[in-house]
C-alpha cells in the first residue's frame, strides 16, 4: 500500500510564523494520521520595510500564501487570524479558527517598568496605529508624557530597540510573546481596559482550498467554535467600518461565563486618531451567538452605533 503524501503547510518564514504553524502542523498530524510539511513562503509584507499604514496593511501578510493554495503549490495555510482581510474568497474556505490565545498587548520596557511608570518622555514603539490611539489616550487621561515611535520588524528586532536603549518601551502581542517564549520579558500585561486588541488577534486562521472537501473537513477537527464566533463578531465590525487592517480599530469580543457556561457575550469596539485626542469606544452584550450569522449581525450594530457617534472620521484608512 502506498502512503498517502504529506500534507504541505504554507507558513511564512518569520520565526514567529513558522512557530505556530508548527503548533498547527503537530495537531494536523494528530487528526489526519499524515505527514504535513512546512513550506516556507515569502510575503509582500516580510519584504517591504515601509510603515504598514503607507504600504496598505490590507493582506500583504496573506496574499502570498493564498496564491500558492490558488496554484497548488501547497495544500493548506496557517495565518495570523489578524492578518486577514475581512471579505473571505469563495474558492478559499477557512477551514478552522483553533483555541485563541491571550488577545492582550503587552509593554516590554528597560528596567521593568509598567505603562504608568514610564518616565516623562519615554519612546514607545509600536507597528500599529490602533496601539498609538489607545496609548495617546491613556497617556492623555492619566497625566502620562510618552511619545509613541512607529516601528517595523519581528519581535526580536521589536524588543532590542529596548535592549539597545533605542526605545524605552515597546507594545506587542501577547499572543505572539507566548509562542516565542519570551514572556518572562513582559514588564506589563495591557488590560484590554486600557488597550482592546486588533479584531483577531490572538488567534490563527487555517485555510484551505474550497474544492478539497475532503481535507477542509479534517481541518475543521482543530476548529474551537467559541473563537469563531467571537472572532467572526470582532471582523463583522471592522468589516462594516470599512476599515483596513492597519487603521486605528480595536475590538473583543469577551465570552461572559455563569459558573461554569458562557451564556452571554460582551462585544467592544475602539477607534481613534493616532494622537489619542479623538476616540469613539463603545461596548455591546447579548446572547452567545448560536450561528455566524448571529456574531455577523452583532458586530454589524455595533459598528452603526459607533459610526452614529463619528467614528468613520476619526480612520485614517479606509479599505483597500
């Protein structure tokens, strides 16, 4: 009998990239009884050093990846559920949304410092200007003098800007601090009080070709129902702001328990301008969506509610 090929998993090839896809190739394995191969795919993003918001943030991370599914050059793709734009292709399915993990930002600042005891003047470098809004105007409410520095690069690069005393401070995701193995290097855990995370973050999304039924549906194994529709919610409302990947959007959809059983979900939604001065931030609870379509709907009235309240003039991007 001959063995079936090994499935080959299209991964970009930061270390960050190929450390969860890993994760997911291991628990491919676990539920196929296949081999699964790691391909390594360059992305328009890896190699433009620009800022993302002058380069367009929307899928320069994935367009790569889905191009080599479209011409079968690998059988399935491991993304930063972030990095997605929110129109899904037909021929593409998103097979699984597995466990998220910690949505949280971070702080990681020399001599252990938390964000309220940064010294007057402290740089803080972020890629993101959702990070720079909330920071600005945390900073503004609570008598804080940072200055945000806009930064590209991965997380090691990130992080010997404070090593190096280039920056005093820099804001990541958790999330990705975990997957490296760096968190004993976090100096402050963000509340998502203070700072709601890009719609996504934390979570992977594992696609494949819609045609390969067969292959979607032992994806779907990994697939953590909680995580999509929470997920799906956060993306309904960034969709219907008509916003990129890159604008200053936040949102977190929080699965609220009773005991033991998550009974309603608790929907928040941030944006604002880049210095903090201007923010629309609004918060929506109900019932656990039962379907997509239900977390669709929810993330569509928050996001009319925040636009109601001016949040399309506070984005400085808008869908590419």
């Amino acid at each position: 009998m001959t063995a079936e090929k090994a499935l080959r998993l299209g991964t970009r090839r930061s270390k960050l990239a190929m450390t969860q896809s890993g994760h997911v190739a291991d628990a491919v394995r676990q539920v196929t009884g296949r081999e699964v191969e790691l391909v390594e795919i360059t992305s328009y993003g890896d190699v433009n050093r620009a800022h993302i918001s002058q380069i367009g943030g929307t899928g320069i991370f994935v367009t790569a990846l889905r191009d080599a599914l479209a011409a079968g050059e690998i059988d399935f793709a491991v993304h930063s559920l972030k990095d997605l734009p929110t129109a899904q292709p037909e021929e593409l399915a998103l097979a699984a949304v597995p466990v998220r993990e910690d949505p949280r930002d971070v702080l990681i600042a020399r001599d252990g410092l938390r964000l309220d005891e940064l010294p007057a003047g402290a740089k803080v470098g972020t890629g993101a200007l959702r990070r720079m809004a909330q920071l600005n105007a945390y900073a503004r409410a609570h008598g804080l003098q940072i200055e945000t520095v806009p930064i590209r690069g991965n997380i090691d690069t990130r992080i010997s800007f404070v090593e190096k005393g280039e920056l005093d401070a820099v804001v990541l995701a958790a999330a990705g601090i975990s997957r490296v193995g760096r968190t004993e290097e976090v100096t402050d855990f963000l509340s998502t009080d203070v700072m709601l995370p890009a719609p996504g973050q934390g979570a992977l999304a594992v696609e494949c070709a819609a045609t390969n039924s067969a292959l979607a549906a032992a994806l779907a194994e990994l697939d953590d129902p909680f995580t999509r529709v929470a997920v799906t919610a956060e993306r309904s409302l960034l969709a219907a702001l008509e916003a990129g990947c890159s604008a200053p959007v936040g949102a977190l959809a929080d699965l609220l328990a009773d005991g033991q059983i998550a009974n309603e979900m608790r929907l928040r939604g941030v944006v604002g301008t880049p210095d903090g001065s201007e923010l629309v931030q609004l918060s929506t609870t109900g019932p656990v969506p039962s379907s997509q379509d239900e977390a669709l709907a929810l993330g569509r009235e928050l996001a009319a509610e925040m636009l109601a309240k001016g949040a399309a003039g506070l984005m400085g991007e808008r869908a590419l």
